[in-house]
C-alpha cells in the first residue's frame, strides 16, 4: 500500500512561499528600521530647535547698549550675546544647547538662526533693519546639510 506524500512540485512551490514570507519580512523590517531613524534624526531636530528658542526668549530684540545703532553681532563671541539680532545668520555645528554649550553628541547636526525685520501688518513681509517693531526668528535644523526643520516666530520690540 502506498502512503500519499508530496510531489517534487509540491514541495517547491511551499519553499517559494515560505521564500517570498520571509523576503516580505526582511523588507518590512528594513522599512521600519528606516523610518524609525528618520523618525529619531526628526525628534534630535524638533529638540535642538527648542534650545534655540529657549535660548532665545529672555533676549531683548535689539541691543541694550547699543540700541538700534547696528543689526548683527556686537560682541565677539557667543558667549556675550545679549540680543536677538546677535544671532542672526549664525550657523552652530555643533549645535548649542539653551545654555549655549556645544552639543558635541550631534556633530552630523547644525542649526542656522535667521532674525529678520518684518512688516507690522505682514509678517510674512521682511523690511530693511530697525524699521519695524516685529522680527521674525526663523531655527533651521539640518542633518549632514539635509534640512530636517525649520521653524520660526515673531517677537515684537517693547522698547
């Protein structure tokens, strides 16, 4: 008496499936393990912007000794930084930390800070220097030079 088995097409066509399941499954993890990165890059740059910012907050817009005599950096090194317009175009990489200390963790990281004057009744219009009481502070966080974010604000000059 024979005993029913499997034919040689049989068997092949079980190992093709069970091949195409496992491919299937190898791609899917390579998916997730992509976007679990990108989603890890995006988190480290919704982060360093928010030390920008919170680094940025207690500032005055314009110089206190200075006043509105020049737009830009005033002093000679971060650390005495006193104003907004101090920051502007200043590139970090590595990024700073509300506490202005270098992040070296985040070498492949940099954050560009861009301070522009912006019309009182538009603020998506940019106006020469000192000719507004709003600016708009503009944080873009990039990874190996691949723009990540960039988020801006207004702040308006109470002087």
């Amino acid at each position: 008496m024979k005993r029913p088995a499997f034919t040689l097409i049989e068997a092949l066509i079980a190992v093709v499936v069970i091949a195409l399941a496992i491919a299937s499954l190898v791609a899917a993890n390579i998916a997730f393990t992509a976007v679990n990165g990108a989603g890890a890059n995006l988190s480290t740059a919704e982060f360093l912007a928010e030390q920008v910012r919170e680094l940025l907050a207690p500032l005055p817009v314009i110089d206190p000794q200075a006043g509105a005599a020049t737009f830009g950096a005033e002093e000679a090194s971060l650390a005495q930084y006193d104003d907004l317009d101090d920051f502007d175009n200043k590139t970090f990489s590595p990024p700073i930390n509300a506490d202005r200390l270098s992040l070296d963790n985040f070498t492949t990281f940099s954050q560009q800070v861009a301070v522009q004057n912006v019309s009182p009744t538009d603020f998506n219009q940019v106006v020469p220097d000192h000719t507004s009481s709003f600016v708009r502070v503009t944080v873009t966080v990039s990874h190996n030079s691949e723009k990540l974010i960039q988020t801006s604000w207004i702040r308006a000059r109470y002087q």
